[in-house]
C-alpha cells in the first residue's frame, strides 16, 4: 500500500506541476523559431503557426482557365488543396518541376485550402539569432516582409502568408 501511496503523490505533484505551466503558457515568451525552406534558389522564413504540414508534390490535378501560377489541386488526406507557384506568382520563372519536390499546405489559422510549392524545408530558425538585413521594399510582393541572413550566410525573407493570403493576386486564380 505504501507504493501506491507514493505513486499517487508523485502524480498529484506531476499535475500540479502541469497545472502551474499551463496556467504561465499565456504569459510565456513566444519562441521566434521561424521554418526555413526553399523555394528554387530562394530561402525563406515562414511562421509556423500558419504554416500546416509538407506533403509531397504527387498528383496535382490541373484545372482549366486558370492562371499559369496557379498549377492545380490535390488531395490531402481527402481535402482539396489548391497549389500555386509562389515563384511565378511574384512575377519569377516558374519553379522548375525537378525543383517542386513538396507543397508547404497553409494551416488551419488561415482557412483556405491551399499552398505553395517549395523544393524543401532545411529546419527552423531563431529570429533572434539572425542578422537583420531590412524589409525587402518591393510593394508588388507585399508578402516577402523582413529579409535576415543566418550564421551560415544564408539570406532568407520572411514571407507572411496571412497577407499572401489577403493579396488580390492570390485569389484571383481565374484567366
């Protein structure tokens, strides 16, 4: 009986524990840990609470009438993603497909079903830890915000995919 006695006060002191974090997560500093990935010879930094998952790029459904960034839908686990290029969209050559290896599917935060292809993620990066370079001062991109350069001289802009989302281009898909 004493071992169960034991057992029961390391778990009420575990879920006091727990209680106690839960109860300071709200005052807690928010990490500044950015996802890094590549888009053709592009590096970016994207806000992991509006970026969902990575899917590969397999089966994208071309759909007629749309613009050339616009490449199509696919499946995700029975959702219909709409996939653009976010290359062509911001007026560059379009991402070549031995180059479009995944989709970076938006999260739930943004509710719309869709996402960019990018050639891969190469792992999270602290904002704090960069070095500052400045805005990227291109009003037709309004969605490539900051632009930072990590200890290994990687340049990366920080794309805001809210205001990508909100961006009259991205949404006006049709030709």
């Amino acid at each position: 009986m004493e071992a169960g006695t034991k057992h029961s006060q390391k778990l009420r002191e575990f879920s006091t524990q727990l209680a106690e974090r839960l109860k300071a997560a709200p005052n807690m500093p928010v990490q500044p840990l950015r996802l890094a990935v590549r888009i053709g010879a592009d590096s970016y930094l994207l806000d992991m609470a509006t970026a969902g998952e990575i899917v590969s790029t397999g089966g994208i459904a071309p759909v007629p009438w749309t613009r050339p960034w616009y490449r199509g839908l696919t499946n995700v686990r029975g959702r219909l993603i709409g996939v653009v290029d976010l290359q062509e969209l911001s007026g560059r050559a379009p991402l070549p497909a031995e180059q479009a290896q995944q989709i970076l599917v938006f999260g739930p935060a943004l509710k719309v079903n869709a996402g960019v292809l990018i050639s891969r993620a190469f792992g999270l990066r602290n904002i704090r830890e960069l070095e500052e370079l400045g805005t990227t001062g291109n009003a037709a991109l309004p969605w490539e915000m900051q632009r930072y350069r990590d200890l290994d001289g990687t340049v990366l802009t920080e794309l805001d995919l809210p205001r990508l989302v909100a961006a009259e281009i991205f949404s006006s898909v049709g030709v």
